[in-house]
C-alpha cells in the first residue's frame, strides 16, 4: 500500500470520530431549541465566540468520552520495528480487520500517534477539570467567611494564601511531585486536609439551607456524609473497603498538586466578591430576617457571585491543562508511558527538527482544548454581563 495524501488522511480521520459529529450535532440542537430555558448556559448559544468556544471543548470531551470507538490501535501497543512512520504509513503486517495505516504517523517507539492524541484527550479532561472542581470547592469554603467575616480570620486565612501565592507557579507545581517530596508523604497530609473540605463545604450548605426542616436536613447531610468520608477514604488514603475510590500515587500528586496550588487564587477571587457584595441590600434584608451567616454566605452571596466565578473556572480549566501538560513535558507526569499530551511532546522533541509529526500533534491538540477554553469563558463573560 502507498502512503495516504493528506486530503485522505483528512477524510480517514473524519470518519473515526464520527461519534463525536453525532454528539455535538445532538447537544447543539438540543442546546439552541432549549436554551431560553437553561439560563446562562442558553444564553452562550448567542454568543458567537462563545458558541466556538463551546463547541471546540465539547469535541475534546466528546472524544475523550468515545475515545475506545475512535482509536485505531492501542495508545500503547509498539506496531512494528520502523521508528517515526510518517502520517499516512501502511501499518507493516497489519492483520485484517486492523486499521491498515498510521492515520498521523507514529513515535519513536512505532505507538500510533492518532491514537495516543485521542487517549491523551481522556487523560486531560479527567484530572483537569476534576481538580479544579476540587480547589473551587477549597477556595470558595475559605473565601466566603474571610470577605464576610474579616477581622482576624481574614488575615490569616490571606497570608497563608499569600504564603502560596508568591512562589512561582511552575516552581512549586515542580516542587510537589518530584519523588523526593513524595517521599516525605507531604501529597498525602495535604490530601487528608484539602479532601476534607469539599465534605465540610456540602455539610454547611444543605444544613443552612434545611436549618427549619431538620428530617430533609438530616437525610442531605447523613448522605453527603456517608459518600464523602466513603470518597474520602478511597482517595485520599486509598483505603476504600469496596474499591469503588481509588487514585494511584502518581495521579494522586498531581491531583493535590493542582488544587494546592489553585485554591490561593479561588480565595482571592471569592474574598474580593464577597467583600464587594455583602454590602448589597438583598443581603441587609437576608440579615434582618434573622437568617444565619452561613446561610447568607451560600444562598444570597455565592449565587450572585456566579458569573465571575464560571468565567474564572472555564480560565483555569485552561490554566490546569497548560501545567498538567506541562509536568507530563518534565516527566512528572502521571505515569512515563502515558499517552498525556505533555509526556507525548517530550517525547517526541528531540527530533522535532526532523521528525515533527509524534510532538507537534499532542501541541496542537493541546493549543486547541486551551484554545476552546478561553473562548467559552469569553462568550460567558460577555453573556454574565448582560443579566
């Protein structure tokens, strides 16, 4: 077999992700007949640049979600003996049924490099956003009662943030997952602390909000308690008794790396918003019915501190991939053999001047995704402004 034209290779690729056409066509229909009805999420379907945004990041997630329907090979799996086949290569003894070609070439090791771009997507859009979730749920529980309360417990609770902060991002990121810090368990003390405070962040907000209906308080608390010390033990000390949670060491670095590191910003950001918004008369009105602080905080304060907050979070989603891609660059990344779109550019960078193809795939892809990112917080900037 020759190898393929790139309008070929265009076309084959096309027809692999074909469910994430079908995903996207789905959402975006389904999104534009309903979107009066879905609030500010409705309102990004008016936004040009938000639309384009939306529909990148969703392509990354569609395919990071139909990832084993799209690839050709194993991410894994050492097709052959020629190293750095170029995109479109027959694939040598290809057995039939098998894909026949190296879609976007291969890497040193003969991996196909479609398949380790589609699996590195995955890899992505599991950490990413579930860290970040994680150190907006760290930052807000902290920055609320500092903007609301100030006094003593504001500056502590900001120089300790401060204490973060003036480290240099990627110097302290490198810090927390080389092996000799592992070494020392520090990962896991700050994961037994930071995990924690998701839990106490769900505890305060269904008991304020249930306070005067203590069987409804009782059953969201009992079970919010229940699955978050289960999640607990399973994440953060790997000790669930049915294997449900569990987070391998390396993955577990990372993970507490990314949410210590951004949860000092989340406070600031919230802490600012807080400060500016609890002098607003909806919130006199909420204090002069009697209700308590942590019900004003959560149920009168946040919710109108949402726009910044989405925006923010669309942003450092971003941020979070550009530093996981970063540490998989370093060799710091979850595992040496994951097709993570850092680990897959360090790869394939010392040959970059001759054979681009193995690095340059996961640096577009990854340009991409953060590319996608930044527009869909722009479009959300530009619709939470209107309300």
């Amino acid at each position: 077999m020759d190898i393929l034209s790139w309008p070929m290779i265009f076309t084959l690729m096309a027809k692999q992700f074909w469910p994430v056409w079908v995903a996207l066509v789905v959402t975006f229909a389904l999104s534009i007949r309903f979107k009066r009805r879905l609030g500010l999420y409705g309102k990004l379907f008016d936004s040009p640049i938000g639309m384009a945004g939306f529909a990148i990041v969703m392509f990354w997630v569609f395919t990071a979600f139909f990832a084993d329907m799209i690839i050709t090979y194993d991410p894994l799996a050492q097709l052959g003996s020629v190293k750095n086949p170029v995109p479109g290569t027959p694939v040598a003894g290809a057995e039939p049924g098998q894909f026949p070609w190296f879609l976007l070439g291969g890497d040193h090791l003969a991996r196909d490099v479609f398949s380790r771009m589609v699996m590195g997507a995955r890899s992505v859009l599991v950490i990413a956003p579930a860290a970040t979730t994680f150190a907006f749920l760290v930052g807000i529980t902290l920055g609320l009662p500092a903007g609301y309360f100030g006094g003593k417990l504001d500056t502590v609770l900001s120089f300790l943030a401060n204490l973060v902060l003036a480290f240099p991002v990627i110097l302290l990121f490198y810090l927390l997952v080389t092996p000799e810090i592992r070494n020392t368990g520090i990962p896991i003390y700050l994961a037994a602390i930071l995990f924690l405070i998701p839990i106490a962040f769900f505890v305060v907000l269904f008991n304020s909000r249930f306070h005067t209906n203590p069987p409804k308080r009782n059953i969201y608390v009992g079970a919010t308690l229940v699955i978050g010390l289960w999640a607990y033990s399973g994440l953060a000390f790997n000790a669930d008794p049915l294997g449900v949670w569990g987070m391998a060491p390396n993955l577990l670095n990372v993970f507490v790396s990314v949410v210590f590191v951004n949860a000092p910003t989340v406070f600031r950001i919230v802490r600012g918003i807080v400060m500016d918004i609890k002098s607003r008369d909806y919130v006199a009105a909420a204090q002069t019915r009697g209700e308590q602080a942590w019900y004003v905080m959560l149920w009168e304060i946040l919710p109108n501190a949402r726009g910044p907050l989405i925006v923010d979070y669309c942003l450092r989603i971003g941020y979070t991939t550009i530093l996981l891609g970063t540490l998989g660059f370093f060799g710091l990344g979850v595992t040496p053999e994951s097709p993570d779109w850092g680990s897959t550019i360090n790869a394939g960078r010392k040959l970059l001047s001759m054979i681009p193809h193995p690095a340059v795939v996961p640096a577009l892809a990854l340009m991409s995704l953060v590319l996608g990112l930044n527009l869909l917080a722009d479009g959300l900037r530009e619709e939470s402004m209107k309300d």
